[in-house]
C-alpha cells in the first residue's frame, strides 16, 4: 500500500467563519492559516494547495495581549533614506484592524506558491456581517474542532 497523494482536481473548498471577537490576534491567525493550508484534512499533503475559504469577522474586536499595543510596531521601508515608517500596533487596530489581521495570517503561511494562493482564500471583515452567506460558511469555534 502506498502513501496517498491529493490530486489538485480532487480537492473539495469547504467556507469557515472564525469570530475574532475576544480572541487574541495570533490566535485568531494560526487557526486561519491552518484552515487556508488545509492542515485540519485528513488528505493533507504538503506540495498541494488543499486548504478552504476562511471569512475572519469582528477583527476589530481581536484582543492584542500584554503589552503589545504600545511596544509592537508595523515597520515598512520606502527604499530611500530616512524612509522608514512605523504605527504602533494599538493604532493599527484602531484604524485598520483587517489589515493586521492579514498581516499575522501571512507571517504563518509559508511563503511559497501554495502559500500565496492560499492566502487569496482569506477574507477579513470589521465587523460582523460579511457577504459571503451564499457560500453557506460553518462557523469554526477557534482552538474547538480539532
């Protein structure tokens, strides 16, 4: 017997709603990047993109831990001198929550092609509603269905 290979046309995409609210950042992010990676399958092989779509709500409610809001920074370089900006983490979430939420999902996806095609399967949203009810999304309780 040998080692079973998922097939790229085999795959099957299943939608999840993951509710960010009280849950911690990073939390919320590995659990999504688990389910774009498609980790949680049985049928997971590492060489091909098997991962679901995942909605993230309520990433303004996501909860950053200890003293992050005021010593975690976003950092991004122009390229030229003196080109370096930075925004405080708790002003991040305040202005663009849905941005850091994608920000801590790509650092825990690897960076390769699958990678990159898994994280066009994230959407992220402010709030609760998210317009993705015709695909018929399961919720998924964060750190619940193993």
């Amino acid at each position: 017997m040998g080692t079973f290979m998922a097939k790229p046309e085999t795959i099957a995409r299943q939608w999840y709603v993951l509710d960010a609210e009280g849950v911690p950042l990073g939390r919320t992010a590995a659990e999504a990047a688990r389910l774009l990676r498609g980790k949680h399958k049985p049928e997971f092989t590492p060489h091909i993109d098997s991962g679901d779509f995942v909605v993230v709500i309520n990433a303004d409610k996501a909860v950053l831990t200890g003293n992050k809001p005021e010593q975690k920074f976003y950092r991004r370089h122009s390229g030229y001198v003196g080109g370096l900006k930075e925004v405080k983490y708790r002003i991040l979430m305040e202005k663009r929550p849905e941005f850091a939420m994608e920000l801590a999902v790509k650092g825990m996806v690897p960076r390769t092609t699958p990678g990159r095609k898994a994280l066009t399967r994230l959407k992220v949203y402010k709030g609760a509603e998210h317009p993705h009810a015709p695909q018929k999304p399961v919720a998924w309780t964060i750190g619940g269905n193993a």
